[in-house]
C-alpha cells in the first residue's frame, strides 16, 4: 500500500472517530435497555432461551447483542449514504454541509464504523462461548471450539444458529474486501473498484437476514420486526433511484452501451421493483417470517449447502464483473502509423 493510499485511509480512520464514538454510545443504550428487560422479565432473549435470566450472568452476551443491533444500524446507515452518493443530485437537494463530498466522506466514515461494530458482536460471542464453555473442554479447547463457532463459517453447531452465523460470517468476511477496496483503487483501476462497490449492497441483505433469523428480540411478531421490515423500503427506494438516475454521467448517458449492460440493468431493475412490492407486503400483511410464542416454530427452509452454493455463484459473479469492466486493449491503427 503506497503512502497516499494509507494516508487516505488514516484520514478516514480519525474522521470515523467521532461516528464510531456516537456509535458506542448507541450501543451501550442499547446494552442498558437489553439488560433492564431482561431483569423486569421481558426480554424476548430470555422467552427463547429461559436459562439467560440471569442478566449478570450473560452481560457480555447481551453487549455482544447490542454490539450487533448497532452494527445493524450503522450498516443501514451507511448504505443510505451510498446510495445517496451514488444517485443524481435532484434539484431541491440542500448544498454546503450536504455536499457530494460531505455525503461520501460520512458514507466512508460509516463504512469503517460498521466493520469495527461487526467484529466487536463476534467477538464478544466469542468470549460468551469461551466463558460458558457448554462442551466442558480445558482453556485450550474451550478456545479453540468458541473461535471456530464464532469466526469459521459453517462451524457452529446447533439450532438456527447453523444458518444464521453463516449467514452473519459471510456478511463479516464481504465487508473487508468489499468496504476497503477504494483504498487499493490505485492499485486495482477506479473501474474495478466501483464494480466491487457494487457488491456491498449483498452484505447489507446478508446482515438483515442474519438478524431476522437470530436476533430474538425480532425473533416473534410484532412492531420490533415489522419495524426492522418497514427499515428496508427506504433502502430498495433509494436502489432504485440509484438504477433509474446514477450520479456518474457515463452510466447516465447510456452510450457505448452493449447488449449485455442492457439485460443487466433491466434485470437489476425488476429484481428492485419487485423487491419494494414484496416489502410493503409483507409489512401491511403481518406475514413475516416470525414466530409466535408458545408455539412451535417451523423447521428452517435453509440449508447450509445452499448458502455455499449462492456464495459461489456471487463470487463466480464478482470475478466476471471485475473481467468485463477491466480496460481494452487499443488496436494500433496501421494507417497512421505509417
């Protein structure tokens, strides 16, 4: 990494400063809040899994909780912000303090932010499994066994856990590359690293779906889960106005254009539509994937392997990506090299 690129990224890392600040202080409400439910005896966490009553027990269970509500949030903050960056300004919009400029530099602010809450929530799950050590092993093992259940995908063992920690590792492990790819741009090619930026929207859907799946005080129905729903809409509006007027002149010319960018953005577009349909619908209706307590829950549709299969099929699509979007060879004209 050249000295400009880890300036860049130093200038970064100060400027989240003050957002990863607001962002501890968010979560350490949010811990307050988890910890006073669960002494009154309301926690939802405590519904699903009646042997963390105990508060002062599983505190750093319940931070690892809050750590990841936060993440949540700043991740949703941060792909608001990219989408906003990336769309045409309309002509309303306010200058100054909401400048292009001011909107990317938080969005990148955010983005570092988000990495650092992800890590935080693994990692307290990690020392959760270790100071609990459920499989009775010495310090070694138990070590051992909580990082491989904590930080290697398809690992953890039990419950809905098998498809949700997959699902919040991959999120993890696409948000390194994916966020910190503008400070290799120089390195890469501007064209590469706006091909992959595109990508980190996955990692966004990746994390909502993580924490519909185990987060448990959304786990049941009712207005916590159809607020994380109702969150979404704003998301797959702004995605749309991203498609339908991009920020970039050359994506919004629409020359040099060939059959294939066509059918991808076509594509894209329908799948977004559609997407907002089904969100709204599914927040008016109720049906939403929650549980209802005391009953007993239906098994999960998910399998591991089809979470490794879409994996590849997103990686294979990356790669393609990165391919079309690199640079083509001029042909050297004869005639006027002559």
């Amino acid at each position: 990494m050249t000295e400009q690129r880890r300036s860049g990224l130093r200038a970064d890392l100060r400027a989240a400063v003050p957002d990863a600040s607001a962002a501890l202080v968010v979560t350490l409400a949010i811990f307050v809040w988890l910890y006073i439910r669960v002494r009154q005896g309301t926690s939802a966490t405590v519904a699903v899994m009646p042997m963390m009553a105990d508060a002062n027990r599983f505190w750093v269970y319940f931070l690892s909780q809050a750590f990841g509500w936060s993440a949540l949030l700043w991740a949703w903050l941060t792909t608001m912000l990219g989408l906003v960056r990336a769309s045409a300004r309309p002509a309303w919009s306010l200058p100054g303090r909401y400048s292009a400029a001011r909107v990317e530099r938080l969005h990148r602010a955010t983005s570092l932010t988000t990495i650092g809450l992800m890590f935080a929530h693994a990692f307290l799950f990690f020392v959760e499994l270790v100071w609990s050590n459920d499989h009775g092993l010495g310090w070694l093992g138990r070590v051992g066994s909580a990082f491989a259940e904590a930080f290697v995908p398809g690992v953890y063992p039990s419950g809905t856990g098998v498809v949700a920690i997959l699902l919040g590792l991959l999120a993890f492990y696409l948000a390194i590359p994916l966020g910190l790819a503008y400070y290799l741009r120089n390195r890469t090619g501007a064209r590469a690293w706006r091909v992959l930026h595109r990508f980190v929207i996955v990692v966004y859907v990746l994390s909502v779906w993580h924490t519909l799946l185990y987060g448990t005080n959304v786990w049941f129905d009712g207005w916590p889960r159809t607020t994380l729903w109702l969150l979404q809409v704003p998301v797959a509006v702004l995605l749309l106005a991203r498609l339908l007027a991009p920020a970039r002149p050359a994506e919004r010319s629409g020359r040099a254009i060939g059959p294939l960018e066509v059918a991808r953005r076509v594509t894209a577009l329908l799948a977004v539509v559609a997407t907002t349909v089904v969100l709204v619908l599914v927040a008016v209706s109720g049906v939403d994937g929650g549980r209802t307590p005391g009953a007993e829950s239906a098994p999960l549709n998910v399998e591991q392997w089809m979470l490794w299969a879409g994996t590849a099929v997103l990686l294979v699509a990356i790669a393609v990506a990165l391919r079309l979007a690199r640079p083509r060879a001029r042909v050297p004209d004869p005639v006027r090299n002559q």
